[in-house]
C-alpha cells in the first residue's frame, strides 16, 4: 500500500511545476526584448536588469526589506520561542491561551489590525512608530508566532518532556539548562521552519507597510506598487530579485542552523 | 506539568512574559482600538457607521462579493490541496519538507508579485490567453475581474491548503489504510467511507481558515484589480487611505463586521467540536 510508485512521482513534479510557473513566467519577462502578442518573448536580454540597477530607488528597496527581514529574525524568536517552550513545559493553562491566541491573526486579517495599529502608534497616545521600521518589527511579531508555535508544538508532543527534566535534575543540570541544551536541540526542525517563514512573511507584507510606513521606509513591496502600471519590465527585475532574497535568505537560515546542531 | 519551585516560576513566567505583552500591545489593543472607533462619528458615539453599512447595498455588495470569492476559493484549495498533501505524505520526509518551505512562500505570493504573474500569463496578451484561444479553448477572459480574483486567490490557497492538511493526515495510519485494503476496500471506498470522515472535522477547521484568508486578502485584490474590486478589504483600503472617500470611523465600523464575520464561524466549529469530544 505504501509503494511510492513513478506515478506518484509524475503528479509531485508537475504539482512543483504549477507552483513555480508564475515564478518562471516573471523571470521570463525580466529577461524579454519585447513579449507582446506571442506566446514565448521574441528574444532575451539583461537591459532592463542594467536599467533599474540605475534605479536608487532599487538598491534602497531592498536594503530596507533586508533591515525589516532580518531585524524581525533578530527580535521575533528570542520573543516568541521562550514563551512556546515555558508554556508547554510549565504553564499548561497558559499553553492553552497561546493555542487560541495564535488562531486570532488568521480570523483577523492584517488590514484590519493595521487599521488598530494605524490609530494607537501615531502619536495619538504619545508613542509614534509609525513611519519607522520598527512598527513592522514589532506589528509582524503576533504575525509570526503561528508560524513558530505550529512547528515547534508538532516537535514538542513527540518528545517526553517530564521524563527529561526528571533525567536531566537527576544529573544536576538546572531547567534553564535542560531548556537550553537538552529541549531547544530537540525542536530545531521547527524552529528552522519558523525562522524561514517569518523571514518570508516579513519581506513578502504589503498590507503593513503600505499602510503604516509607506514613502517614508519604502520596501521591496512598496516598490513594486509604485512600479506598477509602467512598462512591467522593471517590476518583473524586482520581483525576480524579491525571489532570489527569499531563496538564498531561506538556504542560510537553513544552513547556519543545521551547522551550529552539529557544533 | 512539571513540578517546579517558586523561583523557576518566576523565571519562566518572566520569560513568558514579553510575548504576552508583544501580544497585548500589538494584536489585542489595534483591535480594541478598531472596536473602539466603530462605535464613533467625528463628534460623537453612535452607532451610525453599523447603520451605514447594513443599509449600504454598496457596502453589503462588496460582502458579498468576498464570500462568493472565499467559499469558491477555499473549496478550490482543498479540492486540489487534500490530494496534493495525500500524495505528498507518501514522499520521503525529505521531499516532504521540501515542499512545505516551498509551500509557504507559495501562500505568501500574494500581491503585486502574484497579480502581475497572472497578468503575464493570462492577461489580454497573456502567454496562456494567446495559447488557449489558438487551439480554440477560451474566446476572451479579463484578469482584471471577479474570476480573474478568484484565480489568482487559488494560487495561494491551494499551497495554504496543503500546509493546513498536511499535518492533520497523521490522523490517518497506516494500520488503518492496511485494515481496509485487508478487507478488500478500494482507494475510492477507503476514502469516502474512511478517510474523509476520520478528517472531517480538520477539514471543516482548514476550509474555515481558507475561507477567512480569502476574505481577508488585501494586497492581490488591490494590485489586480485595484479600486474598483467590490471586496471588503478594498472598501476598508480606501475609506483609511483614499483621497476622496476617507472616513476611518466607516473603516473600523467595516472592519469589524468583517472580523465578526470570520471569528462566529471558528467560534461555532470550536463549539460543535467540544460537544462533540463530550459525547465520546
């Protein structure tokens, strides 16, 4: 029953085929001389590639998505990773909430809290940080946790956690420790998980930053709007260069966190 | 759980404690601040911008237009996710997981990026358009529609789905699967009479998180269609930030019908669930 057969093979490739066809559509058009009523571009070129590195406004795009990507990997799981571990470990009760609280960004959508976010950090009750790409830090947090407490739970339920710390005061070792060296190492997969999907998350928002810091902070997405309704050629270099940071940002997580398990 | 001294306690609470408060000021407060302005005009409280919208049939059309688009997206998703995670689960864990990181970005390619691909592909000179009416299959299609959103929107959902179902599919073991071939089932018997009804209840959960990603999708309607897409999110979009149409008050009033509109049918599932679990 459980032969993985060349059939099954076929349908996962072409299932990984449909998910990158619009990925290969706006590389394509990124390299086209001109793709205007044909089904394929006429012919290549790196033009417009060279074009927008002219662009300022390019360069200054993305070093502020990198600010916004990694200053919320920088924050985020020391926030969010403890209060998971702690929660499963001591606080059942507590877990419980987490359970529902984590629920509430996906029945609330972002607009809606960054219309809340809007009316208390602009000033009104003498903390501004919209404007500022700290609001996104912080705003994307609540964002994530899904992503880091979905992952991580799935790792925790399989692991006997009484039993360690049983094993692990048994040995001497304090719970700070046993949290540390013994829990944390355990549920690696999940938090490598979480870490590449907050990283996604906060280059791919455009809800947030449109709404709460626009001009004043433009990133990869605010760009893009304001790149939309030209020509295409640039959007479409943007867009393929939003990839590449997803990809190589998604292959360091990946590897410096498979390195240090192995340190 | 564990037994642990007053003084741990205190430390892990401590350590529990600034994502609470990340919570507080970042999640719970917006939307106390949203329920907050709902229920207020310019001068005064009233509630007058509910009374707006409920009478508005501008306002009720654009709910309705997110509905249609959501329940048909969300079905779309598990129509095409549920296989699609059935077949995965069937892959070396490698591969598995693989897809899953695959899979996220998938359900974060909303926006500008996920409409101008579409655009590219089946615009009025998309690659797609101008192949399927030469052999004959599509007359004309416009990107810049409803149908157009609700393609584009099945792009994310089909991938969110696979990532809901995934997990939930444990529930279904090998040892089961072997019982039914054992006694002779077929594939499509050991699904309809097995499978699903064992997933039933993950599945309802999962259409209702589709459902309610759906209607909370801003960004792609916003970059496909732009303004005038009748859906909730752009009416809210264009009351906070527009030029001409800017009432913030009308916005939050929008906004929370719109979060009661997503939050009562979790809130029943949850429900049905636990009476359920009961019963048992």
């Amino acid at each position: 029953m459980h032969e993985r057969s060349a059939r099954d093979w076929i349908w996962v490739g072409l299932l990984g085929c449909l998910q990158l066809l619009p990925i290969f559509a706006i590389f394509l058009n990124s390299v086209a001389v001109d793709w205007a009523g044909t089904i394929l571009p006429d012919g290549y070129t790196l033009a417009h590639v060279q074009n927008i590195l002219k662009d300022p406004r390019f360069l200054q795009s993305i070093q502020n998505s990198l600010i916004v990507g990694f200053g919320s990997l920088l924050v985020t799981p020391f926030i969010v990773v403890p209060a998971i571990l702690v929660a499963h470990c001591y606080f059942p009760t507590l877990d419980k909430y987490l359970a529902a609280l984590v629920i509430l960004p996906y029945a609330v959508p972002g607009i809606v809290l960054a219309l809340g976010l809007l009316r208390i950090y602009s000033g009104n009750y003498g903390i501004v940080l919209n404007g500022s790409p700290w609001i996104l830090i912080f705003g994307y947090m609540p964002l994530a946790a899904p992503l880091y407490y979905v992952p991580i739970k799935n790792n925790l339920r399989a692991l006997r956690v009484t039993e360690l710390f049983e094993a692990g005061r048994l040995l001497g070792a304090s719970d700070a420790l046993i949290l540390w060296r013994v829990v944390l190492p355990c549920v690696r997969q999940g938090l490598i998980i979480g870490l590449v999907m907050n990283f996604t998350l906060a280059i791919s928002d455009f809800v947030y930053a449109n709404l709460l810091v626009g001009g004043h902070f433009p990133t990869l997405q605010i760009f893009m709007g304001v790149l939309n309704g030209g020509s295409g050629r640039k959007l479409s270099v943007l867009i393929t260069t939003y990839f590449v940071v997803i990809f190589v940002a998604t292959a360091i997580v990946v590897w410096v966190t498979s390195r240090r398990s192995e340190a | 759980m564990i037994d642990i001294s007053a003084k741990t306690r205190i430390l892990a609470w401590l350590a529990a404690m600034p994502f609470l408060l990340v919570v507080l000021m970042f999640e719970i407060a917006p939307l106390l601040a949203v329920a907050a302005n709902s229920i207020q005009t310019e001068t005064s409280f009233s509630l007058s911008n509910y009374s707006e919208i409920l009478t508005s049939k501008f306002y009720l059309g654009s709910f309705k237009v997110s509905f249609l688009i959501s329940i048909a997206t969300a079905l779309i998703g598990l129509g095409i996710g549920l296989p699609a995670a059935v077949l995965l689960k069937r892959m070396p864990g490698r591969v598995q997981q693989f897809v899953v990181i695959c899979s996220n970005i998938g359900a974060n390619f909303t926006g500008f990026p996920l409409a101008f691909s579409f655009v590219i592909m089946l615009g009025v000179s998309g690659s797609f358009t101008l192949l399927l009416q030469r052999i004959g299959l599509l007359e004309d299609f416009n990107i810049y529609s409803t149908s157009g959103l609700v393609i584009a929107y099945s792009y994310f959902q089909i991938q969110f789905a696979i990532l809901l179902v995934l997990p939930s599919l444990a529930a279904i073991t090998a040892e089961i699967e072997e019982a039914a071939h054992l006694v002779g089932a077929s594939r499509f018997a050991f699904w309809w009479r097995i499978g699903l009804p064992i997933l039933a209840p993950s599945l309802l959960g999962s259409f209702l998180l589709l459902f309610a990603n759906a209607m909370g999708t801003y960004a792609t309607a916003w970059a496909l269609v732009g303004g005038s897409a009748n859906v909730v999110t752009i009416r809210i979009g264009e009351l906070t930030a527009g030029d001409v149409f800017s009432d913030p008050y009308l916005a939050d009033a929008l906004a929370m019908l719109l979060v009661v509109s997503l939050i009562l049918p979790i809130v029943v599932e949850q429900m049905f669930l636990r009476t359920k679990d009961r019963d048992r």
